[in-house]
C-alpha cells in the first residue's frame, strides 16, 4: 500500500506494458487530486467493461479521484458490477464473498493500525445495493454499532445489475425489471436513514450528476473515518441496461432523482462539524 508496489525497479521498467508505464508516471499517486482533475491522469489500466452509459463506473470514478490519500488507501469490495471497474482502476482493491465486506474491512483496518501506527490507512468498503442493503446489511450494521473506523460507499444502481436485473431492497416500489416483472412490492430500504442511528458520524446521499459533490462526501467521509468512527455515503449510479433507458440519459436520470428520491442529504454529529470547518 504505497507507491513502492507500483514503482518497478530499473532492469525491468522496459519490459512493461505502455499501459502500466503510463500508470506509473501519470497515475493517481503523485500529487493531491480531485473530481475536478479527471481527465488529466491516468486511472485506470485498460479499458473498463461496463455497459455504455453505466451510472456505477462513473460513481467509480468519481469517488477514486476523491480520495485523501490513494496510495495508502484499500478499497474493499464484493461481487456485482462494481467489481470490474475496480480490479482494473489504479487502487488497491480487495474483494470478498458477497456481502461480507464490511467484517473483512473491520479486519483489515484493525491489522493496519497495528502495522502501520503512524499513517493513516484508509479502507473504504465500495460495494452495490444489493451487497450492502441486502446480503451484507447485517454485517455492515454491526460494524456500524461496533464504530469501526472505516467508510462505506454504496453504489445504488436499485437493481441487481450484474445478474440480469433481480430486486434488490433499494429497488423502488413498484419497479419492473428483468426478474421481477409484476413490480416490486415494497419501498427502499432506508438505509440512509438507518445509518444516522447506528453509529455513522457522518453521512451524505448524492447523485452522480453532482460530481462535486460527491467528491466532496467522499473525502469528508475518509477523513472523518480516521478520526471519530463509521461513515456512509450512499451515490445513485443509475442503470440504463437494466431500467432500460438510452445510455446517454444515465446523467438526467441521476439530476432528475435530485428532485424526487434522491435529494441531496448530509449528517454528522456536532464534533464531527466543529473538525470539518477546522480542516
Ligand atoms: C453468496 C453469493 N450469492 C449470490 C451471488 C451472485 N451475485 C453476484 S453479483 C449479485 C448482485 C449484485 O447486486 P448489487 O450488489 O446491487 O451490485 P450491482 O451488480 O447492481 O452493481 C449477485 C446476486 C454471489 N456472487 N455470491
Ligand atoms: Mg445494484
């Protein structure tokens, strides 16, 4: 976890890939980055396989050239679409069986405190709705009742996107997709909402088609991490192959969400505030 495991040594700078060369000299590492300097390094090693218009792999995008500090950063994260944009990105990635990625970030955090007593090691659990508000909600409460000090994103795409289009809990009421076509019966899990009373010092709901804004989230979620206990930044990604609208509508669906379903929230307790003004 620094730039040593991607720096090659001289004998063997020549015989790799331009791709990974172009990684190495203008990857995210170097110097402080943000939302607004995508497009000017490199982040990811080849090109990623998502869907044309694929509201996940802009979320990706997003929240790594948000992050603190990229090279001391793990994200942890498990099976759905997420999973493909994040191996190939310019991060250190862990995935896990589906649904346990919260207890396996616990882990991981407490090892590297112990390891590494003086850096801050971030681990960001990156993971859809279905693998946080479903398989793994309850490890992913307790490690919010437990205040593990780590940070978890959910990418909400409200489908099983990666699966050919199942229910999730965050799909919405009513919702006809692939697998569920009379309808889904009952609203979205309020997750946000639960994080507020399960022990989350901060957290924000957004949209991809708020970019800033979701950096934003992102960093404040890592760094109150390191400082006072668990965070939740829950992003919409919408889906156009599974809801079934044209790939280039992916950043309308998302600001017209703004308006409904998905305004934009923000929590955090007061101590958590007093530190984020000092910053
Ligand atoms: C234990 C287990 N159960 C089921 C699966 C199959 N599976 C893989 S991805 C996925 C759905 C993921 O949905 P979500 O978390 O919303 O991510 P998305 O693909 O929508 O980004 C399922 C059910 C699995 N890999 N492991
Ligand atoms: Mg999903």
């Amino acid at each position: 976890m620094s730039t040593k495991i991607i720096t090659p040594v001289d004998e063997f700078a020549d015989f790799l890939p331009q791709e990974y060369k172009e990684l190495v000299a203008r990857g995210p590492y170097r110097e402080r980055r943000s939302v607004e300097d995508l497009g000017t390094f490199k982040e990811i090693i080849e090109e990623h396989p998502h869907c044309a218009g694929c509201g996940v792999s802009l979320g990706i995008r997003l929240l790594a050239a948000a992050l603190p500090s990229p090279e001391d950063t793990l994200i942890v994260g498990t099976p759905g679409c997420s999973f493909f944009g994040l191996v190939q990105a310019a991060l250190n990635y862990s995935n896990t069986a589906f649904g346990n990625q919260n207890a396996v970030a616990t882990g991981l955090k407490r090892m590297l405190q112990i390891r590494f007593p003086h850096v801050h090691k971030d681990v960001v659990v990156v993971a859809g709705d279905g693998g946080i508000a479903d398989i793994g909600l309850d490890l992913t409460l307790h490690s919010w009742f437990r205040r593990e000090k780590i940070t978890t994103i959910m990418l909400d795409n409200e489908v099983y996107a990666n699966t050919g289009g199942q229910e999730s809990g965050m799909s919405r009421q009513g919702q006809v997709l692939n697998m569920a076509p009379q309808g889904k019966r009952f609203s979205k899990i309020p997750v946000f909402e639960m994080a507020k009373v399960s022990g989350c010092v901060y957290g924000a709901r957004v949209t991809v088609a708020s970019p800033r804004k979701v950096g934003r989230a992102v960093r404040n979620a890592i760094l109150v991490a390191r400082e006072f206990g668990p965070t939740y930044v829950q992003i919409f990604t919408p889906c156009p192959t599974n809801m079934k609208f044209p790939p280039n509508q992916t950043l309308k669906v998302a600001k017209e969400a703004e308006k409904d379903h998905y305004t934009y929230e923000e929590f955090m307790s007061a101590e958590v505030a007093a530190y984020l003004a000092r910053l």
